[in-house]
C-alpha cells in the first residue's frame, strides 16, 4: 500500500510561512479532499509532495520515497497541478508518446488514457488549439499514464463541462476502491462532497482539520429538523420549554436547530400538536467548512490584534 507521508512542513517565502508545520497521512483506498481558502497553503504543499518547490524545513514521501528521485516518477504518482503544462505545439496524442517515452511506459497506453478521458477523437489535435476543459483532460490522462498508486489533483473539475464534471465524480471514487491513495483539492464544495471520504482542511498554513467527511460534517455544523404544522398552530414555544428554538419560515414552515426528529417528534406529540410533515435538514459540507474556517479566520485575527497591542 502506497502512502503520502507529510511530516513538520515548513515553506517560508521571505518573512511568510506559507505552510506551518504540517503533518498528515493520505492513505490508499479512499478519497482525500484538502481545502482551505486561497493563500492556505495548498497548492504549496502539494508542490513540496511532488518536488516541485523545496521545503524550507521537514519531509514529504510517496511511499517512502521523495518523489523527485523516482526514477520513472509518473509510475510511482500521478499529478494534475497545471493545466498548461502540455507544450502547445504539440498534439495530445504526441505529448502523452513523449511522457510515456522519457519514463519507458508503452505507447499503447497512451490510447488507453486518451480513451479513459474522451480525447480520442482530438488526439492529433494541436494543445493550443484545446480549451480549457480539453486541457484539463490532458492533464488528467497525464496523471493516468503511468498507472500509479497515487494521484494528485489540483482543481481537476477546472474547466469541465458537465459530462466531464460527472466523470470525475465517478473516476475518483473508481480509482480510489482499485486501492490507489488519491489527493484531491477544489474550491467547490459540492464537487468535494460528492467524492471525497476523508478532509484535511487547512487555514492560515496550518492543518486545522484531518478527520473523515461525516465526521467532519458532525463536529463543524449543526443539523436541524424541518417540520410543518396546521394553520395558525405554532410548536415553538412548547419546543422552547425542551430547549429548542423553533424559527418560521417565509412559507410556513419551521426550522429547529440541534435536534434530533425523534425527540421533536415526540415533544410535539405530548403536547398535542398535529404534524403535516417532519424531517431532517442535513448539515452540508459547505456550512461545516464556513464555520470552521470563519472561527479560524476569527481567532487568528483576533490573537495578531492582541500581540500588536503588547
């Protein structure tokens, strides 16, 4: 089983520590999300991963191996961190023969990726020529090629129109059950929802999260319980007397934070008040993320507002 192993690192660009002592463990089988607002530290981190910028101090392997001294690195893992990097006077077809080449993977395995992400059709098409999108799937049959245990994607959805959007979401998890250790970052939400099994979030360089999705979700927003009652007939002050706050909404609707439909139920039923309908509101990944990183956000301003005034 192949890992990614971060361990104390530390990148400083002149008098700012980009990344700040960050240590996780992506393991293989699911699918990681990492997140965190622009500036966290992301994209650096991952470039530290790959070899691609040096760490001003502590590690980062794949697989026990610092991956700029693989010697065929594309086997060992896959990376989408630009979108830009196929030279573009190029065809498709020709920059994936030249990559396969330089790291001895059979040139029948380029038809293969370009098959996997639907650039067949323009394979002898120059890359200048490509859009966004269609860049996007280059790059992303560029990780592919070598086969790896590990795939590291930065923003893959980029660019996708939908059909490539929903490819992604049914890739990743694919790729992910085959027993591969896959690193993906997004500002979308809603894409990282869809696929990814386990978070790290990081803010301010620091890791501030490193837990599954659900359990993420739990610990960061606040479920609540929607229900609807007959006309004129109001359950939040008998809602109130259990410690609940009931809140009206403009269609009639109420909305209860921090609790459980079976005991809103049943308090409802004690005190004698029908229900037209009851029902969990699931916290979203959105809600958790925005509140852990506003109370982040909140305590590191409010910590630099203290020390400048000692």
């Amino acid at each position: 089983m192949t890992t990614i192993e971060v361990h104390d690192l530390i990148k400083v660009y002149g008098s700012t520590r980009a990344v700040d002592g960050v240590t996780f463990t992506v393991r293989p089988g699911v699918v990681t999300g990492f997140l965190g607002p622009n500036g966290a530290g992301k994209s650096t981190t991952m470039r530290m991963i790959l070899g691609l910028d040096r760490p001003t101090a502590g590690t980062a392997v794949i697989g026990g191996r610092v991956f700029a001294e693989a010697e065929h690195p594309v086997t060992l893992a896959g990376a989408l961190i630009d979108a830009d990097a196929a030279h573009p006077g190029r065809t498709a077809r020709n920059h994936l023969l030249a990559l396969a080449a330089s790291n001895r993977i059979p040139a029948d395995r380029v038809g293969a990726v370009l098959d996997e992400v639907g650039l067949s059709a323009v394979e002898g098409r120059r890359v200048s020529a490509f859009s966004l999108g269609m860049r996007q799937r280059l790059g992303i049959a560029a990780a592919l090629l070598g086969d790896p245990q590990v795939l590291i994607m930065d923003e893959p959805s980029n660019g996708l129109d939908p059909e490539g959007i929903i490819w992604i979401r049914e890739a990743l998890p694919r790729l992910a059950r085959e027993g591969r250790t896959v690193l993906v970052s997004s500002h979308l939400m809603s894409e990282i929802a869809s696929y990814a099994d386990h978070l790290l979030v990081l803010g301010e360089g620091r890791i501030l999260a490193d837990s599954s999705t659900d359990e993420f979700v739990r610990a960061h927003a606040e479920s609540r319980v929607r229900l609807r009652t007959p006309h004129g007939t109001r359950p939040d002050e008998v809602l109130a007397r259990s410690g609940f706050t009931a809140v009206e909404d403009d269609r009639g609707r109420w909305m209860v934070r921090g609790g459980r439909i079976d005991e809103i139920g049943a308090r409802l039923a004690d005190a004698g008040i029908p229900v037209l309908e009851l029902a969990d509101q699931q916290a979203s990944l959105e809600q958790a993320y925005l509140a852990l990183t506003s109370c982040a956000t909140t305590h590191t301003s409010g910590t630099a507002h203290r020390e400048g005034r000692s």
